[in-house]
C-alpha cells in the first residue's frame, strides 16, 4: 500500500514544482497540499473503499482548482495551465471513472462527472460519458434526453443528427415513454425555428402572399416542420385516446410560434378526438390567453374573446360539465372583467 501511494505522491511531484515556480503557492503550501493529498491517497487504498472517500479526494481538487483560479486572478499570472490545471482536471477525472466504476448504479456520480466535464468545456468528454452511462441506465428516460438536448446544443456539440439518433435509439428501448417521444417532437420543432430564422436572416424566407414582412409566425415552413408533423402523426398512432399527451404536445407547439398550421391542426384534432374531456376544453379556452400580459389592450380583449368563445362552444357540447363553473360563468359574462393580472395561464 505504501510503495504504491509513494508513486504516486511523486507522480505529483512536477505538477507542485510548477505551482511553487510561477508563484502560485509557496514551498510550505505545496507540501501541505502533497501532504493532505497523501492521506487521500491512503483512504482509497484500504481494503474496503468508500463512496465518500473518492468524493473527498474530488472535492479537494476541486477547491484547489478554483484557489488557483483567484491566485492567477490576483497575481495576473496565466502560465503553464496545462501543467497545472490540467493535471489537476485529469486527476479528478480519474478519480470519478473510479468511483462510478465501482458504484455504478449511483446515477448521480455519473451526473457529478459530466458537469464536472461541462464546466471543463471538454464536450467530447461529455459526449462519451453519456454513451457509457447510457449503457448502464439504458430505461432512464430523463438521461436520454438530456443526452440529446447536449448534443443539439449551443453549450454541446451543435449537432442535431446525432441528437435525432440518441433520441431514436432512446425510444426503441423504451418504446412507451411519453418523455422522449415529447423530446423528438420538440427538438424538430426548435430546429424547424432556428433553420426559419436562418433564411430570414439570408433573406430566403419563403413568405404567403397575406403576410407583412414582419410577421415571421406566417412564414411557410411546410418543409422546416416536415419531421415535427410526421412525429405528430405517429405519436397520435402510438398513444391513442391519451388527451393527457395530446394536449402536452400542443403546450410544445404553442411555444413555437413559426408552427401556427401545425398546431391549428392539433386543435382540430383535439376537438374531434375528445370533444366531452372538460380537460381538453380548458386548454382549448386557455391558450388564446398565452402571452397575455405581452400584449396591448387591444389585442388583449380579442384573446380574451376567443377564449370566452371557445368556453361558449365548450358548454353547448358539456352543459352539465360547464354550466355549474364559477370561473367559466364569470368569464362569459363578457370580457370586460378579464384582465391580465387575474388570469391563470399554466395549464
């Protein structure tokens, strides 16, 4: 045990020489730092090994780092990083694919080592530790997703082809999750918006002949919104009678406002599917209100009487549903006693 812990409190030998030498810590820190390193070292050698022992040794380093990070600030010394902070990052590195191999069934180690990475900006890394955590935790439908949106992210990779693949291979081991088929639905969506943002910015949007040029939520993007409206379809093939679902997918699209056809259409297709869910109906009502408090007073009366109309087709269809409603009655007496600061707008 001795020998072994030895070797590598030498291996940290030019690491400390370094930060002695560019003025980062003195001789006499250094070795307080080799010495409270080597009690580390001799806790992960014992026969058996503790999950808080690695996390110890991990949040030491990362503390030394960020001590680092105010000397170089105050001492404006920006030099041999790379021996330096990185050996230190590789350490804790090491130090982590030890922990969670050994404990590979605490998701959050795995977690702690991939913000660790981000924070690094070593996206590679991330992208790796996602694939081999995946492996292990293959049917948790959140780590899936967070998988896909790093890799379709400014932060990530910036590649949604391989977002699209990790998303597709999430659903095909785990074919019933709600999740990640909400995922795929909304990342082609988001990148439906970025590729129209795209051509107005190149001037190759594609307008309708009755919109202004300012009105970017007309811009026909049939094309753009292909993928969305074929997952659209399927998802309505794979959950049938789920309102539940249905009405998520439309709180997906009302965030996208360039997908005003598509989610007529989910508002079509949720009157005709569920026309007695007063649940349905709600968010029918509710969501001319998205965006409200955004708006002028006269734009703000018109979503309010929309609103109101669809809670007057609501009670013909339900009257015994609607017609005992106090909210629903007080909406209908007109809309002159709507206003935006009494208004619920989450659904």
């Amino acid at each position: 045990m001795a020998e072994y812990v030895n070797q590598r409190l030498e291996e940290m030998i030019p690491e400390l020489e370094e930060m002695s030498s560019i003025g980062l810590f003195s001789i006499k820190e250094t070795k307080v730092i080799l010495k409270l390193r080597e009690a580390h070292e001799y806790k992960l050698r014992q026969q058996t090994k503790t999950k808080q022992s690695f996390l110890n040794y991990i949040e030491y380093e990362k503390k030394l780092l960020e001590l680092i990070k105010i000397r170089r600030k105050k001492l404006g010394q920006d030099s041999k990083k790379r021996d330096v902070e990185k050996a230190i990052a590789d350490r804790i590195h090491k130090l982590y694919r030890l922990v969670c191999e050994r404990f590979s069934d605490d998701l959050h180690l795995w977690e702690q080592h991939i913000e660790f990475t981000k924070l690094m900006n070593e996206k590679s890394y991330v992208s790796r530790l996602y694939t081999k955590v995946l492996k292990i935790h293959s049917h948790n439908e959140d780590l899936w997703v967070k998988s896909a949106r790093w890799e379709s992210s400014k932060e990530g990779n910036m590649n949604p082809d391989l977002a699209r693949e990790i998303l597709l291979k999430a659903q095909r081991v785990n074919p019933e999750s709600q999740l990640i088929f909400l995922e795929m639905f909304r990342m082609e969506l988001d990148l439906a918006k970025i590729a129209v943002k795209r051509k107005q910015i190149l001037g190759l949007a594609d307008k309708k002949d009755d919109t202004s040029d300012d009105d970017c939520s007309q811009i026909n993007i049939g094309q753009e919104l292909k993928i969305a409206n074929i997952i659209y379809s399927k998802g309505i093939e794979m959950f049938p009678g789920n309102s539940e679902l249905h009405l998520k997918m439309l709180a997906v699209c009302c965030a996208v406002k360039e997908a005003k056809a598509l989610r007529q259409q989910i508002v079509q297709d949720l009157q005709c599917l569920y026309p007695e869910n007063p649940q349905v109906w709600h968010a029918l009502a509710l969501i001319n209100l998205n965006g409200l408090r955004k708006m002028d007073k006269a734009n703000q009366r018109e979503s309010a009487k929309q609103c109101v109309e669809v809670y007057q087709q609501a009670v013909e269809k339900l009257p015994n549903v609607f017609s005992q409603s106090d909210s629903v009655q007080s909406l209908m007496l007109g809309v002159q006693c709507l206003s935006p600061a009494s208004l619920s707008l989450s659904w």
